[in-house]
C-alpha cells in the first residue's frame, strides 16, 4: 500500500486509511511513538491506560465538606433513582 505525504496547515501529514485503523483497533487523536528501524519508520500506538476510581480513595481525598447543591431536595428524579 503507497500513502503520500499531503500539505496539512504549515505542516506535512500522512492520512491512514479507515481498514487500517479499523485493523489496529486506533482512533482519530490517538498518539504514537515514532523510532528508525534498519532507515524505516516504524510507528507505535500509544494506548491511553484507563483510570480506574475507587469510591474509597476519593471519599478520602476530601476535606470532610461535602459539596452542596441548593435546592438538591426538591429536584425531580430524572433517572432510575428511586427504584
């Protein structure tokens, strides 16, 4: 497969076609590393790690004060809340 190298802005960019993507599992504004191989370029995914939250952890990051929104008593349930 041949790719060229487009004017983007004042910079130069190569466009992967959507199987590509598709194949490895990648994503408009995913990041990659970039190194020289043998005089190639190879080109690394860099997956995002997921952040994982523990209530836990959170509840103990606070100050004790929990955040109060006027009015929350007389809001209207809107989701599944009271089942």
């Amino acid at each position: 497969m041949q790719l060229q190298i487009r004017k983007w802005g004042n910079s130069a960019a190569v466009r992967l076609p959507q199987a590509i993507l598709a194949q490895f599992h990648l994503n408009e504004n995913d990041y990659f590393d970039v190194e020289m191989q043998n005089n190639r370029l190879v080109l690394h995914p860099i997956k995002p790690q997921k952040i994982r939250y523990d209530i836990r952890t959170l509840m103990a990051e606070m100050d004790g004060n929990l955040p109060m929104v006027e009015g929350w008593e007389e809001m209207p349930a809107i989701g599944k809340e009271l089942e």
